[in-house]
C-alpha cells in the first residue's frame, strides 16, 4: 500500500554540530538586536523612539523564538526539543 505522504530526509536536524552552529548564529542575532535597541534608547527619544524600540522588540522576540523551530525542521517529539536545546 502506498502512503500519501513524502518522506522528507530533511526534517528533525538534531545533530550536536548543526545545534550549536545554530545557537552560535542565534546567539548573535540576539547581541545584534540588544546592540541596535541600546543605541536606539540612547540616542533617540520621546515617541520616535518607543515606536521604533517596540517594533525592533517584537521583531527579535519573532526571530529568537521561530528561527530554532525553523532552523531543526521539528516535527517529532526529538526534533521539537533539539529546537529547544
């Protein structure tokens, strides 16, 4: 009997070398954001710089909580926790 479904050989990248790649790139794309929201508070004020530290800080909480899903293709019970390793 045939299945409807493809195997894909690309989902659940739970391997230690592709984890700490990501989180290393992850890691960084956190310190650029803190780096970006630090001058923005600094060098700017009043509601420019609110509306533009509210919106820097929805966009990097999306990317720091989406990219590792992305990033391990989880779809089983391992792939969803080497997202969160």
């Amino acid at each position: 009997m045939a299945s409807a479904v493809q195997f894909q050989g690309d989902i659940d990248r739970t391997d230690v070398p592709h984890i700490v790649r990501s989180s290393v790139l992850l890691g960084l794309l956190e310190s650029a954001f803190v780096l970006v929201i630090s001058l923005v508070s600094r060098h700017l004020g009043g509601p420019v710089a609110t509306t533009l530290l509210a919106v820097l800080l929805i966009v990097g909480l999306a990317l720091v909580s989406g990219l590792p899903g992305l990033w391990t293709h989880a779809r089983t019970i391992d792939g969803i926790a080497g997202a969160a390793g």
